[in-house]
C-alpha cells in the first residue's frame, strides 16, 4: 500500500468513526472504545470497495481482522 492509499483508508476510518484521534491511536480496538459497530463496518467496506477497488464480502471478515486502525491497513494492503 502506498502512502495515498493508506491517507484514502485513514479518511474513510476518521468519516465512519467520527474522529480523527484514531489516527494517532492505530492499536486502539475500535470496536471496544464504541467507534466501530456492525453499521460502521459496512459503510467501511463500501467504501473501501468503491475508492480503492478491493472486493470483500461482509460475511468474508472477521472482527479481530478489523479491529484496530493498523489491523484495518493490513486487511487493505492485503487485498490491493
């Protein structure tokens, strides 16, 4: 993943998260601090599919996959 692409992820995190303190943060479990919820999660992933062109079926992800900022840069960098 390129420095551009990991900005495109962190855009889209700050928008459906409501913050930008997880930028700062990446380790934090979104999901445990009330940033992230089944909602969230979707709109995360049509959005990461639509700016960044990776297809990932909801039902295809885990929890733990995507719970901190630097797991969810992982799962994208993965799938590009």
């Amino acid at each position: 993943m390129d420095e551009a692409q990991e900005q495109q992820v962190l855009r889209l995190l700050v928008e459906v998260c409501g913050t930008d303190a997880i930028t700062s943060e990446r380790d934090v479990d979104l999901f445990e601090a009330g940033l992230l919820d089944s909602l969230g999660t979707t709109q995360l992933l049509v959005s990461l599919e639509d700016e960044l062109g990776i297809k990932v079926p909801p039902t295809a992800v885990e929890r733990e996959d995507i719970s901190t900022v630097n797991r969810i840069l992982t799962f994208v960098s993965e799938r590009l």
